[in-house]
C-alpha cells in the first residue's frame, strides 16, 4: 500500500536528520519519492503488509475441525477446503490478534 509521510523542519540540518530518521525506518526498496518543499518534506513509500507471505494455518478463519493430524481444513471467511500452507488471502487475520 502507498503511503506517505510529512516531516516538518525550521532548519537544513532538522531537515537532515528528520528526514533521515525517517527514511531508516523504512526498508530501501519500500522507498518511492521525496519531495521537499519550503519547511517541510513529504516521502512517498510503500508498506507491506504483514500478512503477505503468512499461511492458512495462521489465520483466525482456518479450522481444522480439531483434528492433530489434519493438513486441509475450512475457511471460514472464504469458504471451501483449503490446505495449512495455502498462501494467505486478503482477508487475513492473525491468530495472535
């Protein structure tokens, strides 16, 4: 998802490390744009989304009908059968939520 941020300065050297501080928060790729204007900068990035890369099997919607051995279980968000290491959808909800 895009996002940006506005950082505030009265000063180059605020400017300097405001927007530095920023920017190490922020992995390299995620980065997209930065524009500075007079007092204040605004960067442009994108964040990931923590879910992407998750499995079924760490959703609050999976359920393997309580059985120790079971590898598929239901949806029950999306519906249908879905395998423990499916890759998790958009509707993601983390168990430890």
């Amino acid at each position: 998802m895009l996002q940006i941020k506005t950082v505030f300065f009265s000063r180059i050297s605020d400017m300097d490390s405001s927007v530095n501080e920023f920017l190490s928060t922020i992995e390299s790729e995620c980065f997209k744009d930065i524009r500075i204007e007079d007092g204040y900068a605004v960067i442009m990035y994108e964040s990931k989304e923590s879910w992407k890369g998750r499995m079924c099997a760490d959703c609050q919607y999976w359920d393997d009908g309580n059985s120790s051995d079971s590898v598929s279980g239901i949806c029950h968000e999306c519906g249908g059968r879905r395998r423990f290491n499916c890759k998790a959808c958009d509707r993601f909800k983390d168990v430890r939520e």
